[in-house]
C-alpha cells in the first residue's frame, strides 16, 4: 500500500499564533472508492500558553465513478 501524507498548517498570525488548522491528508490508498482521508484539528493557546485541541473532523476523498 502506498499512502502519502501531506500535512499543511494556518494561521490565524504567523507572528504571535494563537489558534492553529492542522490539515493531514492522506491519499494513495488502495480501494475503488476511497481516494483519502483529511483530518482537520484545530488547536487553540489559552491563557497560560499552552495548546489545546479545540476541534476535530474527518472527511473522505471519494472517487468519482462514471457509469
């Protein structure tokens, strides 16, 4: 099996963050109608620096098939 990851981040200030989106993407997986997986965390700094998860989802990469 050949997955590849990709991982992205954003910011809300890239000089003094304090929320992150983490984006993974998983893509390359052997099966006819999954194409991937995306999971998207989001993390927040609360008041004494340290960083939190504040929201998580999962979404699919679906393939489209034409009959």
């Amino acid at each position: 099996m050949c997955i590849r990851d990709r991982v992205e981040a954003t910011y809300d200030d890239p000089a003094r963050p304090t929320e992150v989106m983490v984006a993974v993407t998983e893509t390359g997986m052997r099966d006819d109608d999954l194409r991937g997986v995306r999971h998207l965390v989001t993390l927040s700094r609360n008041s004494n620096k340290q960083w939190r998860v504040t929201r998580y989802r999962r979404g699919e990469l679906r393939r489209v098939h034409f009959r």
